[in-house]
C-alpha cells in the first residue's frame, strides 16, 4: 500500500514551496482547474492543490476533489517535466463526477508533459490504474 502513496518530495509542502517568482511562472486553464507551474530545484515533478471552500462549502467535496488530482498525478508523475505545479480548483469542479474530474486533469497532464516533448503512457491517458499493469 505504501508504494501507491504520494511521496513526500513530490509535495509542494511549506509556504515558501507555493511562492515562486512571478516572472517564471507559467499558467494552463482548463473549464474546472488552472495550474500554475516554475521549474523545480527537485529532481522530479512537485505538486500543490489549492481547494478552497468557495469550491464547495463541504469538506466531502473538496477532498473527493483532492484525491483525484493526487491520484492522476501520482499515475502520471514520471511522464511530467521537472517542476513545481500549483492546481487550484475553480467553483465549476464540485459539481463533477470522478471520471470527469479525471478528463480534465488528464488533459492538464497532457499539456505539461507536451511541454517538455514528453508523452503520457498509452492506455494510462485518464490517469486511473488498470489490473495488470
């Protein structure tokens, strides 16, 4: 079970983790989360979320929505390029089911990993895991 876990050094932790330079930050939108990403002084890929309670004044909703975006990265961290990533969830996410949360997180993935002339794993493009692989 530990293996499936988010790893420590893939987690934006500390107040200073989410303040990068505003000039070296890059931004992608999607209808239900914008990321923000800067190059990483780790060697892999680290992830912030920002859920916020206007996104819903639940806190089932909010961690439903943080445990898709942790599981879609986690499946698709090796494909990314090295940096910093904030995803902060717009109003619009809360009413979404699971799959449809994943779509568009997969979608973010996807424009990273094209960034860096990298391409997700075929089959594992919704960022869910299959038996057998």
């Amino acid at each position: 079970m530990a293996r499936l876990r988010l790893p420590r050094s893939a987690r934006l932790l500390r107040p200073a983790d989410f303040r990068a330079p505003r000039e070296t930050r890059q931004r992608l939108t999607t209808r239900n989360f914008v990321a923000e990403f800067w190059p990483a002084p780790a060697d892999t890929p680290r992830l912030g979320m920002a859920v916020s309670r206007r996104v819903s004044k639940r806190a089932v909703v909010r961690n439903r929505i943080r445990r898709q975006i942790r599981e879609t990265f986690r499946a698709q961290r090796s494909f990314l390029p090295n940096v910093d990533i904030l995803l902060i969830a717009r109003i619009q996410a809360a009413s979404l089911d699971n799959a449809a949360l994943r779509d568009d997180l997969s979608c973010i993935w996807r424009k990273l990993a094209k960034q860096s002339g990298q391409t997700l794993k075929p089959g594992d493009t919704n960022g869910t895991m299959r038996a057998g692989v």
